[in-house]
C-alpha cells in the first residue's frame, strides 16, 4: 500500500496544478477536522483554553498522522527508485561484459569458435534482459507466434 501511496505522492509532486490541488484538499480537511472538532465541543462545559487545546491537539494529530504517512510513502518510493538504479547498474555490467566477449572474440578465434563465442555472449544478454526487466506476457505471445 506504501509503494501505492508512494507513486501517487511522487505523481502530485510532479506537476503545479496537482500541487495545488492537494494543498486545497488539505486546508479543506484540517478545516473541517477544526471546524467539527469545535462543533462537537460546543455542547460541553468546558473552559475556552482548554477548547482550545483540545482542538490544537485534534489538528496536531491529524497534521502529525498526514505527515508520517507521506514521509513513510516518500521513502518507500525511494527505496523502489534505488532498486531500479541497482537493476540498471547490474544490466550495464552484464551487458557491457557480454559486448567485450564478443568484441574480443572477433580478434581471437577462428570462425566455429567466434561464432560459437558470440551466441553464447547474446544468450547471456538476453537472459540478463530476460532476468532483470521482465515483460509479462511477452514471452507467451513470442511463444504462440512461433507455434502458428
């Protein structure tokens, strides 16, 4: 749910008018939390400090509660971007080590071995793809295409 809540804060921050947007949605429901949390203690007895302290502590709970859920969804989402840049790190290096095979391969071996050297490094790359980006669906429609 965090990793959700993540792309949809990531997604608000991204543009002005969506900023905004969430700024009025905000005020509008720390005004209500105020406005009803007064409501409900117009009824009782009590002193106006404390009134008014207990409406501090309605909105600093509900700031405080907001806050904590945004904060903890900000670092979920940032825990997923550092995977990502993990996962590219590791597809640069296995693609990388895949291309010098077969660029050396090209000045060390006869033709049966390059060719040989060359297969076996683009089947390393494409398992590395296949490892570290998979797309669903995409081998089962590859497969059917090939049984037609």
């Amino acid at each position: 749910m965090l990793d959700r809540l993540g792309e949809f804060v990531a997604f608000t921050a991204d543009r002005t008018s969506t900023i905004v947007s969430a700024s009025v949605c905000a005020t509008v429901a720390f005004g209500c939390l105020v406005f009803f949390g007064h409501l409900a203690l117009l009824d009782s007895a009590l002193a106006p400090a404390l009134h008014a302290g207990i409406l501090a502590v309605f909105v600093g709970l509900g700031a405080g509660l907001a806050t904590f859920v945004l904060l903890l969804a900000r670092r979920e989402r940032r825990r997923q971007l550092e995977d990502e840049l993990r996962r590219l790190a590791e597809l640069n290096h296995r693609v990388r080590n895949s291309l010098q095979i077969i660029t050396d391969a090209h000045h060390t071996a006869p033709d049966d071995l390059h060719r040989k050297m060359i297969m076996e490094a683009v089947a390393s790359t494409d398992d590395c793809l296949k490892q570290l980006f998979p797309a669903l669906g995409f081998e089962h429609r590859k497969q059917a295409r090939r049984k037609r």
